[in-house]
C-alpha cells in the first residue's frame, strides 16, 4: 500500500521529508522536478490519443507544483524519486 511504502520511506533515510506528491497515471519519464531559486518544481503532463467512431479523442492532464524549500535548506542536498 501506499502508506507502508512512505512509512517505509521514512524508516530507511535519515533525511527530512518536504513533499509527497501523488502522481498516479503518469510514467516517470512525464515528470519532471527542478530545484532552483530556493524552491522544487514539479511538472506532469499526460496526453493520450484514441480512435473513436466519431474519430480522434485526446486526453490530457498536467500537474504543477511549487514548494519553497524551508531556511537553510541547501537546493545541492534535495533528493527526490519518482
């Protein structure tokens, strides 16, 4: 489940947690995460394509997040995984 990944997560590194983002229904090569200017970027875009009746139908979603990184934080030390 979920939760025994992150408590799992949490167990086995001795860091700070900032941030979990849920990104479900995205391949990890649709994420993207920036460290800059004190702060974590995160983008996710998804675009699916299908064959209808009526012909062509696109699905698109994108998720975007920006988290201020807390005083003191140095961005050259920031882990993330997707």
């Amino acid at each position: 489940s979920t939760q025994r990944r992150i408590n799992r997560m949490l167990n086995t590194h001795d860091h700070k947690l900032l941030a979990l983002m849920d990104v479900k229904g995205f391949d990890p090569d649709e994420v993207t995460v920036k460290v800059k200017d004190g702060k974590v970027k995160v983008l996710a875009e998804h675009e699916e394509e299908y064959n209808t009746l009526r012909g062509k139908e696109y699905n698109y979603k994108n998720i975007r997040k920006e988290i201020s990184l807390p005083p003191g934080v140095d961005e050259d030390e920031v882990m993330y995984s997707v």
